[in-house]
C-alpha cells in the first residue's frame, strides 16, 4: 500500500481532498490515479465507499495547492472534479464553495504564515488563470472556524469567508456574454430552447424551468428521477458549450463546465431538511446540474454568476427576478437561500462578484492507496 499526505476539507457546501503540490507524484497521469484512488473512483455502484468521496459531485473534489511565484500573489491552488461513475479528473473550471477552503489549509501545511486579526490572501487560480481574493480572520495562526455565519445546506454556524473576484468576466470563454447577445435561442433534437448564456467566473447556460415543463421548486432527487429532462439538459448544456465558443462539438464538451441552471421566478418551495421556504426570501429560484446530477445547494461560482445575470437586461436571470436588481441576489436553493454579489461600475463592466463561506479542516493525515 501506498500512503500521501493529504487533508480532508469542506469548503462551503462541498467537501474534498486538499494537497500541497509537492506531497504528489510529477505528471498529470500519476496526479489522476491518486485522486480517483483516494476518491474512490471509478465507482459502478456510485458510492464511492472505498474512497474519502461521497458519491456526489460536491463531494469528489480536489484541490492542489502551492506557494505562488507571481507578484503580488500568496498562493496558486488547482481544482479537480473527479467523475463518481469514471474517476476522470475534470480540470476545466474553478469551484467557488471548495476554494474558501485553501487559506485555511495553507495556513495549516505550512505554505502560507498570517499573523492574528482579519487577513487578506490574493490567490491564483490555475484553471481559470484569474485572481481570487479572500478575507478571513486568523487566530493563532490558524483561520478562525467558530463565529455565526449560517450558511443554507450546513449544519450550525462557522467563521465568515468573504471571496471576491475582480474581473470575473470570461474565465474560459470570450467574455461576460460570450455570444454578445443577453438572451440565444440553441438548437436541440429539432426544438429551440432560449437560454442566457453568461461566463463571470463560471461559463454558464441557464434555462427557465418551464421551457422544460418544470416548476423549479422541485428537489434534487425529482429532477434526478425524470431521465427525459436530464438527457435533454445535458443535450443543451454541450450545445451551450459549442456556441460560447468552448469547443467544437458537443461531444467535446467538458464535464465541469459549462454548468446549466434551471430558473424560476420566486416561489414556495420545501427544502431538503422538509421546511417550508417562502417566495419572498429569494430573488430567484435556482437549480443547478453539475456532473449529470443537480446540486443540493448551489455551486459558489455558479450563484456569482447568477448575481452577474441577474443585472443583465435582457437575460433570463434578469427577467425572472423582475426589476430593481441590487448587487446582491438571494438564491432559492434546494438547501434554502443563497446571497451572491455582483458589482457593476457606471460603465456597464463587471468590476468583481462576491460570496461568503464557512470553512472547516475536517481531517489531515495520510490517505491509504491501493498499489
């Protein structure tokens, strides 16, 4: 048996494996069968249970983290989707909800010193090539894990983590509307579907719900259970991907991204733990598909760029929310309401989008693979 040195982190509403880059093997070959190995991956019957997954898409993550060369930066970190069914690593996008994770296990390997207060980190991420900013407080040279910060999908409270990202726009694609147009009409099995699609921080097709004979009210595991909706979502997400310039063929499509959102105006709705959330606590109802499977919560990068649709005339996001948009959106998840930011300056450009998270180092040690 093989041991690596690793933690076990939950950033936001996803938890994944945390490496400093040298406690792993050179290659990105060798990179991917330690992570689908310690993962757990491939797994026929979606478990993962010989693995530290947990057979979901928010919970096969990695991350790989390192001290920056660049100017002005404390720390580059790479995420990793690692495919529950393949144990494929998907390096195409950033997690925003994993990413409030990496201060806190920097400064708990080693890579990064902070001393007590309120700190500021700037952090490059690798699969998108853009700069990430993150606040925390740092106690005893660790980041502080107790304070009231709830967060909709996660169990008691946790120490705020603000993450911002200035210029958001065209993390993979062209730009912020990657086609120019607020709104697009996409060609599927002989149908048109109308759709936004938007890239601030996450390249992202989003689709009202009732174009797809949907509330958007419905839980996780009834969007699941409806094959017909799903094949067509995933159809209309890899034609996204086509016209915002992604690839070539909607085969060529990449796992992670573009993500594709299903949208409603607010409505009431029951959450996973059976209570009743109202219409009026959100701006806009959101489910999202990540990985063919939709999310309990919502991705942290996915509701920044839903702030960032949501002030674009035009687009389905804005349309759905009505008038009067503020920088800040609150979400109707399926795990409760999600606020995300989007500041616009007076020349119509996106400056930064915003988010808060609670982090917390769950376990560090050594994981076991198997030769």
């Amino acid at each position: 048996m093989q041991w690596i040195e690793a933690a076990f982190v939950r950033g936001g509403t996803s938890k994944g494996l945390f490496f400093a880059e040298d406690w792993l093997p050179e290659g990105r070959e060798a990179r991917d069968r330690v992570f689908a190995a310690a993962l757990g991956s491939p797994d026929r019957f979606g478990r993962q249970l010989d693995g530290m997954g947990g057979g979901i898409s928010s919970l096969s993550k990695v991350m790989v983290v390192s001290r920056s060369q660049r100017e002005g930066v404390d720390l580059d970190y790479t995420f990793g989707q690692v495919a529950v069914d393949t144990g494929v690593t998907d390096y195409a996008g950033n997690c925003g909800n994993l990413s409030s994770g990496v201060v806190p296990f920097a400064l708990e390997a080693g890579l990064l010193q902070a001393t007590e207060g309120h700190q500021d980190f700037t952090l490059f991420n690798t699969n998108t090539n853009k700069i990430v900013q993150v606040s925390l407080p740092v106690i005893q040279g660790s980041a502080a894990v107790a304070d009231e910060l709830s967060l909709p999908g996660v169990h008691g409270t946790g120490a705020p983590i603000e993450l911002r990202y200035p210029d958001p726009s065209g993390s993979r694609s062209a730009g912020l509307l990657p086609t120019g147009n607020p709104a697009d009409l996409l060609q599927v099995d002989g149908q048109e579907y109308p759709v936004t699609l938007v890239d601030a921080a996450l390249p992202t097709v989003i689709i009202e719900a009732s174009k797809l004979g949907l509330e958007g009210t419905e839980s996780p595991e009834q969007i699941d259970a409806d094959k017909t909706v799903m094949e067509l979502l995933e159809k209309i997400r890899r034609a996204g991907a086509v016209a915002m310039g992604l690839c070539a063929a909607p085969e060529e499509a990449a796992l992670v991204m573009p993500k594709i959102m299903l949208a409603a105006a607010p409505a009431p709705a029951t959450l996973l733990d059976g209570s009743l959330s109202p219409a009026e606590d959100c701006d806009l109802l959101a489910r999202v598909i990540s990985m063919g499977q939709t999310h309990k919560a919502v991705p942290g990068t996915g509701a920044m760029c839903l702030a960032a649709a949501a002030q674009i005339p035009g687009s389905i996001a804005a349309t759905l929310a009505g008038p009067g948009n503020s920088d800040v959106i609150r979400l109707g998840t399926p795990s409760g309401a999600v606020s995300a930011a989007a500041h616009f300056n007076y020349a119509g450009q996106l400056e930064h989008t915003s988010l808060l998270r609670t982090a917390r180092i769950l376990m560090k040690g050594f994981v076991q693979l198997p030769r």
